[in-house]
C-alpha cells in the first residue's frame, strides 16, 4: 500500500542501519527519497537498490555538520522532487568514547557537531521547502540521551541525544502552525553499522563494569533489536496515520531502558 504515496522523503545517514532500511521502507509505500549521507560503496548500494525495485531515489552526498552541504543537499532534493514532505534527521555517530577528564574538547564538538548541530542544520535547510506543503520531521535520539544513562564514556554522546530531544520538542512547537509534525524517536541498541563510528579509549574498557539486570527483568527479545523494526516506527510518524502525534519521544527498546 502507498501509506506515503508521492511524498518527498529526505532521509540523513540513509546509507546503513536504521536509515537505509527506512529509507527502503518509505519507498516501498511510494515515497520518493533522497538518500543524505557521506559517499562510500555501502551507501551508494541505498540509491541502486531502491531504484531496481521500481522507486525514484536520488543521493546527495553531504556532511550534515557542514551547512553549506547541508543546504545544498535540500535544494538538490527540491529541485528534483519539487520539495520536500518528509525529513527524517537520523545521521549520528558514537563518536570518542572516554570519561570526561579524557574526553578531548575536540571529540566533544565533533560528536555534538554530527548528531546534534546536524540535526538543526538538517531541519534549518529543509523547511524552506517544507512549509507550504506541511509534513513530518522524524528526529533519531536513543534511549541514552532520555531514560537509560549507562555505557561509560557516553557524556558527549548522551549530551547529544538529549539535546535532539528538546530540539525536537521546541521546533515541534514553532512549526505546528504551518502543519509540519516533529517527533523524536528513541532506539535502544539496534543492530548496525555503528560500531565502525566508535572510537573506544582504553580507559572507558579500564573503568566499565558489565551490567547485570535485577531478577526477573528482561528485554522483550535477546540481542538487539533490527533496524526494521524502527523502520516501521518511522513510517508510523511519516505517514497521516500519526496526523495527531507532535513533540514526542517515542521508545522503541524492547524494555531496555526500564531493565
Ligand atoms: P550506522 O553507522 O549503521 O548508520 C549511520 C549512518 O550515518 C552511516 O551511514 C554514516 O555514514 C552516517 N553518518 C555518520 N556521520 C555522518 C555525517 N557527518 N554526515 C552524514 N552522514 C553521516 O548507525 P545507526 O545505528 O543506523 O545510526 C543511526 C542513528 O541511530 C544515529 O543517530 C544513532 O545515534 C542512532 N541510534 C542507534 C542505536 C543503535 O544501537 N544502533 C541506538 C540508539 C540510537
């Protein structure tokens, strides 16, 4: 079924894990995408595969903490589609993990600069083609960043995270009047490429402890969870059938962050 028929989807970090399987999804029910991320043979595979199951796909290769590609990437994907209906600002790195008297200033604003200046910059350069038509902004967080504070040598990273939160929350508010929706959605872990961005310092692995789960608890299933799954959710906020639903967080962890 075509539950975002001719939409115009924009998708960031499309090219592996949570953004490639919904930007796969999105165009199996018909939306038109165009593919943010850095260029590399995992991400240019996005652009072939949905375009040989019949969808329209188009890749803009951009660094989502450089406004200038940024905006460019909109304006490609408006003058190609005409607009743009649906941002789905997922782009994010683990970035340095280190305990904060080793956390480098440096990492600090490039994990900030990724997953959280990306995400303003993503919404900033989308929406002057996307308030005449209204739409929804899907905005990826993580339950570190909301619920769950564990994983040492997370401070930038969860800074981040909760930072999407209010972004989310505060532009859900500025945009409601020109009927464009804004949700963020909260992963626990989910299986993907992220590991690849994650720069693991020694004295984070010297100072972590393994976690146990008190008695009883578990997660709804054992492993991660796929990125399919959050696909689902974020064709769920894309799509009208969630026309009433703005400025929330939504959790999508299996109870992970309740253990
Ligand atoms: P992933 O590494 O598989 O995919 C992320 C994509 O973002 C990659 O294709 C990467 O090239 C791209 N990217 C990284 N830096 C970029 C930049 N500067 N500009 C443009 N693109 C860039 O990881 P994923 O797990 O699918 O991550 C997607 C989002 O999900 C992230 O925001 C992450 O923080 C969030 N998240 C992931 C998990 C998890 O367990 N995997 C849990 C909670 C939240």
């Amino acid at each position: 079924d075509g539950r975002v028929k001719d939409k115009v989807a924009v998708i960031t970090g499309a090219g592996s894990g949570i953004g490639r399987a919904a930007a796969l999804k999105l165009a199996q029910h018909g939306a038109k995408i165009v593919l943010v991320d850095l260029i590399n043979e995992r991400s240019e595979k996005v652009e072939e595969a949905i375009n040989e199951m019949g969808g329209e796909a188009i890749f803009a290769d951009t660094d989502v903490s450089d406004p200038a590609r940024v905006e460019q990437a909109m304006k490609k994907a408006a003058e190609r589609f005409g607009g743009i209906d649906i941002l789905f600002a997922n782009a994010g790195v683990n970035g340095t993990l280190a305990p904060i008297e080793h956390l480098k200033p440096e990492d600090w604003d490039q994990t900030l600069g990724i997953n959280l200046k990306g995400t303003f910059l993503s919404v900033k350069y989308a929406l002057p083609h996307m308030t005449a038509r209204g739409g929804s902004i899907i905005i990826t967080s993580s339950i570190n960043g909301s619920r769950k504070f564990t994983g040492f040598g997370m401070s930038a990273y969860s800074s981040s995270k909760a930072g999407q939160i209010a972004f989310a929350k505060m532009a859900a508010l500025e945009l409601a009047h020109h009927r464009i929706r804004v949700n963020a959605i909260c992963p626990g872990a989910i299986e993907t490429n992220i590991g690849q961005n994650t720069n693991r310092t020694p004295e984070v692995d010297e100072i972590a402890i393994p976690i146990e789960y008190p008695q009883g608890n578990q997660p709804l299933e054992h492993g991660p969870g796929h990125p399919n799954q959050v696909a689902d959710l974020v064709l769920f906020l894309a799509s009208e059938e969630s026309s009433h639903i703005s400025g929330t967080a939504i959790y999508i962890d299996g109870v992970e962050s309740l253990l």
